[in-house]
C-alpha cells in the first residue's frame, strides 16, 4: 500500500515529505487522554518560570493582545502522517524569549499542558522564527481536539513537541524529558533524519 500512498505529489510536495512519511488532506487527531474542555476556563492563563529574567503570567485575551506571526508550514507525527501547508497564527517564539530574556544558565525548556501532558526542547530550538504560541489554525480559533485556546507549534520536530492545551514554559538548566521522550521516543525528533524512538 505505502507506495501508493503519495501519488499525485508534485515534485516539490515529494521533497517535503520526509522518509516514511505519506501525506495527509485531513487533519487527524491524537493525545492521550482526553479534550480537557470545550471552552477555556475563564480563569485560563499561559505562563513562563524558571530560569528567566521576567516570569510572567497572560489571561488569554492579553496574549490576543501581543503582536501576532502568521506560519505556513508543514507537520509531520511520528504515526507517520505529515500535512503540508497549516497555517497558524500566534504569538513568536523568538519574540517572546526577547520579553522574557532567559539567563544565561537557561539551556532547555519543558513544555507543560493541561492533563499533565508535558514536551521538552532546547532552548535553541525555541529561537526559531516557524516556532509559535499559535491560536489560530487555518484562519480560525483552535478547535477544542486540537488544543484550544493555545498550543505550541515547532514543526522541525516530530508533532509530538507541539503540545496541546499549553499553560506554561518552564526554563530549565539542564534537560528534562518530556511525556512521550521518557517513553523511549527521540529526545530530537528530527523527521528528515528519522528520530522517531530513543534507541
Ligand atoms: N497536551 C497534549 N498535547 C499533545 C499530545 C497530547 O497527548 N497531549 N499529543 C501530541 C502528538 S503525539 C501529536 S501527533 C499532536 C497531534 O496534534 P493534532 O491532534 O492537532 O493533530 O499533538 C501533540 N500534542
Ligand atoms: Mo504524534
């Protein structure tokens, strides 16, 4: 079946694609556990701690406030669907790491959402200019399965670094394994180098 699967791909959709990967039109959903909500609560807000100069805390309608980056990109999960072309608005990573200012103790960053669901990145990762706070998929709020109100968005890595529901940022001197890395999933979830598992 698989070498059916990505017929109709031009060349440059071919070269998006990265190794043992097909594309998808849908946009499926996966998280373990469920939908936390169907509405954010009114006492939802967003916050970063830990080894930055400024923690700060957001209600939603303040990070609706901040200056807002459009991203079209492709994503790719680990399960082996990339969609190409999302398009997500949001707040900039690399913007945001300009407000908050990390120290210079700060390496890595632990990603944390509601249900427990946690992710972690280099800090370096975080300064790129696709990585968002993204609170619009396609031109409209998130859907609720897909992470309303916020979730983060690094689509270098494997989607599973992109967590839904998102609360926080926590700056942290030295790694620390997210959810699924602590299961045995790549801790650099590259897909064009294909780390999908630790070992
Ligand atoms: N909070 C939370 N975020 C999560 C997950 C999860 O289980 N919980 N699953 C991750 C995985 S494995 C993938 S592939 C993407 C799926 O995002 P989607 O449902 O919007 O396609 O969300 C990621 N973010
Ligand atoms: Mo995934």
């Amino acid at each position: 079946m698989g070498i059916f699967r990505n017929r109709g791909l031009t060349d440059d959709e071919k070269t998006r694609i990265p190794p043992g990967q097909h594309r998808v039109e849908d946009f499926p959903v996966l998280h373990v556990g469920s939908v936390p909500y169907e509405a954010a609560p009114d006492d939802w807000d967003f916050k970063v701690w830990g080894e930055i100069e400024n923690p700060t805390r957001w209600s939603l309608n303040e990070l609706r406030a901040l200056p807002a980056t459009e991203v079209t990109t492709d994503i790719h999960c680990v399960t082996s669907w990339s969609k190409l072309d999302t398009s997500w608005k949001g707040v900039s990573l690399p913007w945001l790491l300009g407000q908050i200012q990390p120290t210079a103790d700060a390496t890595h960053v632990l990603a944390h959402a509601d249900g427990g669901y946690t992710a972690n990145v280099p800090l370096e990762v975080l300064q790129d200019d696709d990585v968002l706070l993204a609170y619009e998929f396609d031109g409209q709020d998130l859907e609720p399965e897909h992470g309303q109100p916020l979730r983060l968005l690094v689509p270098k890595k494997y989607f599973w670094k992109s967590a839904k529901w998102l609360r926080g940022l926590e700056f942290l001197t030295e790694d620390r394994l997210g959810y699924w890395e602590r299961y045995g999933y790549s801790n650099s979830a590259d897909p064009w180098k294909e780390e999908r598992y630790a070992f």
